[in-house]
C-alpha cells in the first residue's frame, strides 16, 4: 500500500512540484545575485575591490535577463504557454491499469477512506486523461455523493474528471440525477446547492451530448433534460449569493452550449443570437469533420474584396498589374539617375532568373475564377457546399503563410462574433460606410498571454472550481471579537482626508478639561437627567424600606 500510494502521488502532483522547483531556483538566483558584499566593516584592498566589481556586474546582468526572459521566451518559443507534459500521458497499459485500481476499489474494506480517495482521483485522471471507457466506475461514483459524505466536493470534482466526449450519455444521466436529489433542493443548505450547481455545469461541459435533446429522446431516459436545465436557470434569482452566483455561471453556459433549451427570457442577447443561428452540440458519435483549413474561404473574400476596394480607389487599376506597382508612381529618371551599362564578369555560376509574382489576392482571384474587374466573393450568397468546396479547393491549392493564418484565425473570430453578437452586423456597416472595413484587422498580434505562474494540467480538476463562490459562514465568538478589534483600529486610524472631526476631538478630550463646559453643565441640569436622578433615588428608597434588621 506504501508503495502504490507513493506512485500515485507521484503521477498526480509530479506537475506541482517540478514548478515548485523551478520556482524556487530562479528565486535563490535572483536573491544570490541582488545581495552585494561591499565590504564596508573589511579593509580595503585590491582584491576584495575587485570582488565587489563583479557582484554588481553580475547584479546588472541578472537584472537585464529577468527584464527580457519574456520576450526572449517569445523569440524561441520556449516555455511559451508554460504548459506543463503530466507523466501520467506516458504510461503504457493505461486501461489495463485503470481495470486493476477500479477492481482494487470496489473491495471495500482492503484500504482506509484517504487511499480510496487517491485511487479515486487516480483513476478518474486515467479516464479523463486517456478517454477511457470504464462504464462501472459512474454508478459507483454515484455511491459517494451524498450530501454528508466526507470529502463529497473532491469526489464530485473526480466525477467530473472521469467525465469525457466518448462517454455514453445514459451514464452522465445517472450522475446528474443523483447530484439533483442530494444538492440542488430546497433542504440543502446554500453551500450545497452551489457546489451540486456548479458541478452538473462541469460535467455538461465536458460531455455535452447530455443536453441533446434528440439522443435523451432516443436513450429513453427518464430524465426531461429541457425540465431539468429550466430548474437550474430558475436559482439565478435565489435569495442566497452563491447559489444565485451558480445559477447565472449555468444560465451563462447553456446561453453558449444549447440556448434553445432555455426560455426566452432567459437567452439574452448572446443566446438570442445563437438559437437564431441553430446553435445546438453534437449528438453521440457525431463528429464534425473540416473539408479545409479553417477560414480559408473567408481569407479569400477578405483579399478578393480588399482588391476591389483598392481598385475603386486608384481609379479601376488592378494591383499588382503593370502599369500601377503597388500605389507607387516611378518618377522618369533623368541622365544623372540613368541606368548604367556594366559588363557582365565570367562567371560558372549563372544568375537566377527573377519573375514577377503578382500579389496573393491577384493569384487567389486567378485560381478561382471567382473574382473579376467588378465582381467579388461575396460567401453569403452561398450555399454551404458552395463553401467548402471553395474552401477545400483553396486549401489544396496554396501555401499559407505564418501572416495568413494569423488573418484567418482573425476572420474566424470575427465570424463567430457576429453570430454570438446581433450588433456585430451593424458596427461592420458602420465600418464599411466610413472606410474602415479593412482597418480594423490590424496585423499585430494582440492575444493576451495567460497567467505564467499557474499550473495548467489536462485533465485536472480542483474541488475548489466548483466550490461555492460566496460562503456566508456564521461566525465563532472569537471570529466576532477579531472583527471588533480590527474595525477599532480603522475607527481609531486617520481613515479620511484631513484632521479628525470636532466629535472626535471631544470624545478624546480630558474630562477634567471639559467638565466645567457649557456642553457638560447643560446636560447635568437637564430634565432627562433629573428624571433619572429621581428615579434612582426612588429605588434607592424602597430598598432601605425593605432592608431587614437583625432582632435584637
């Protein structure tokens, strides 16, 4: 048992600790090279002058290497996505394996509960990782997610670490079913209900053929999947936070996954849009197959229209064409600027012949046979097989370069955009009407770069992603007094512009420097104050009435 946990371990957070590592040596590096010895308490000499030369020499280097390690890292492209191999991608016999642990954990009573939580995990990063099929492992998850399980939130996220595009969706029902009753009711407490949220949100997002209505239809399943995404939609608008945080994080993806399945009111903007569009996921077993190189055709229609929008501009010249070389007029060269004649060396080596190739628009119109002198590809006047055989007859016959892939990733996620986006379509008239269609793609590259320092593992998944966001936990005696003393001192603390306040400075005051002031004499004579003088001595009175005396 020793043994294989270890092994375990080491397959499940080998990852962790390989950047820990690396963490810590840049940081010794860093420490080692900023700290100086300038032997100010030493005597002087030559050597040790010297040997304070080099420190700030090797302190200045280190400086100029960590202010470029990012864009150097860029140039070379290593360690660009700082996206850590697991160890776990190379094991041989992966099922084989998962088959022997899973056989392992459903003994029972051969290991403790913390080991069968590390072969859970295992197993389930095996599945997940390797997309294999072990169709026992779902129900016998299903026995760990009651609502008093120790440990329930890791198990839900090894749930849906099993989870995967290859597996069938009978076997997602099952969970989702079993994670509806024992958290996302009424009698649960909030935490619950967020955590049951965001987990059924996360295994939908890993298998999201469950949503498809005709394979829920087909299984015969008794589970209305419309009903049940409808229900989740609903706690949007529960009066505790966090369950009203899972349930608009749920609204939000089915509004992307499969926005027909909600109501109206419910889509929004970006939802309206794609249930306009006919957006749905795939059923099991279906795949979507490309016919080319994505955002080829609009490539093409982005250069055939741009080659008429400079044509229209330098007055019905093509570009490219003899008598226009790219906008630039040649001057006529006077006798000084003449050519020269220069006689040609004896040379083996014979010049290569240069041939003039005329832009990529001007070959893609070629090619083609789509585009002319007045005429350009306009794709929405086609059908989509029209599309992908443009598509794939543009993949085949040219060679993209690193600036045209960059163009079509560009021209994909402005298409995508104006579908998820109605108001998409009326900023690219606005931009056409002002003659800034073709400005707005600008060839610098502005993808913003994810966080370096985390860890980014396939297949993982942290029980703390699918925890509730806002936790309003009741506070212990102690929790309060810290509270207390802490608002105190910010009291206490010069906490606004300028001096402290005029109640401030009384409350803060001497009382015997102001006990002889109008404030403090006025209150001792007023009425409220004789009011409850006469009171006590009124008690004071009956308690000596009553007092008892000894017998004498």
């Amino acid at each position: 048992t020793t043994v294989s946990t270890r092994t375990m371990r080491f397959f499940l957070n080998i990852e962790e600790k390989m950047l820990d590592d690396e963490r810590r040596v840049k940081e010794d590096e860093w420490n080692a090279a900023n700290h100086v010895d300038f032997h100010r308490f030493s005597r002087k000499t030559a050597n040790r002058k010297r040997h304070v030369e080099r420190q700030l020499k090797n302190r200045k280097k280190a400086q100029q290497k960590n202010e470029n390690a990012e864009w150097m890292d860029l140039e070379a492209g290593v360690e660009a996505s700082k996206k850590m191999y697991p160890a776990i991608e190379l094991l041989h016999d992966p099922q084989g394996l998962a088959e022997e642990l899973f056989k392992r954990l459903r003994k029972g009573n051969s290991c403790p509960y913390e080991v069968k939580l590390l072969i859970m995990n295992f197993v389930t990063r095996l599945v997940g990782n390797h997309e294999l099929l072990l169709l026992p492992l779902y129900p016998f998850l299903q026995r760990y997610m009651g609502g008093h399980q120790r440990d329930v939130t890791a198990v839900l996220a090894y749930s849906v670490q099993a989870c995967h595009e290859a597996v069938p969706p009978e076997e997602v029902y099952g969970m989702l079913k079993t994670i509806a009753h024992n958290f996302i009711t009424e009698r649960c407490s909030g935490e619950q209900m967020a955590v049951g949220i965001n987990a059924a949100r996360a295994i939908c997002g890993r298998v999201p053929t469950v949503l498809s209505v005709e394979e829920q239809q087909e299984a015969g399943v008794a589970m209305d999947i419309e009903a049940f995404v409808r229900d989740l939609a609903a706690y949007s608008n529960h009066r505790d936070r966090s369950v009203s945080i899972a349930g608009k994080a749920w609204t939000n993806f089915i509004r992307e996954a499969h926005p027909t399945l909600l109501q109206g009111k419910d889509r929004g903007t970006v939802g309206s849009a794609l249930h306009r569009a006919g957006k749905k996921p795939l059923r099991y077993g279906e795949a979507k197959v490309s016919s080319g190189v994505e955002g080829a055709d609009l490539l093409v229609e982005y250069e055939s229209k741009k080659a008429a929008f400079l044509r229209s501009q330098q007055g019905g010249k093509k570009p490219g064409s003899d008598d226009d070389d790219d906008g630039i007029e040649e001057e006529p060269m006077n006798d000084a600027e003449a050519w020269v004649d220069v006689e040609e060396e004896d040379s083996d080596d014979e010049a290569p012949t240069l041939v003039r190739v005329a832009p990529s628009s001007q070959l893609t119109c070629e090619a083609e046979d789509e585009c002319n002198e007045d005429d350009a590809i306009d794709l929405s006047k086609m059908t989509p097989e029209e599309r992908d055989e443009l598509k794939q007859k543009v993949s085949s016959t040219r060679v993209f370069t690193a600036s045209d892939f960059s163009l079509m990733r560009k021209l994909v996620e402005r298409e995508q955009r104006a579908k998820r986006d109605p108001r998409e379509a009326a900023r690219r008239k606005r931009a056409i009407a002002q003659g800034r269609e073709f400005d707005e793609l600008s060839e610098d590259d502005d993808d913003s770069d994810e966080d370096d320092e985390q860890v980014r593992t396939s297949g993982v998944v942290n029980p703390t992603d699918i925890m509730a966001e806002a936790k309003r936990k009741r506070q212990s005696k102690a929790e309060k007094l810290e509270k207390i003393v802490a608002g105190r001192r910010k009291f206490e603390a010069k906490g606004r512009a300028g001096g402290s306040t005029n109640e401030e400075k009384t409350r803060k005051k001497n009382f015997l420097m102001s006990k002889m002031s109008w404030a403090t004499r006025s209150k001792g004579m007023s009425k409220e104050t004789a009011r409850k003088a006469n009171k006590r001595k009124q008690i004071a009175g009956t308690h000596e009435a009553k007092k008892r005396r000894r017998k004498v």
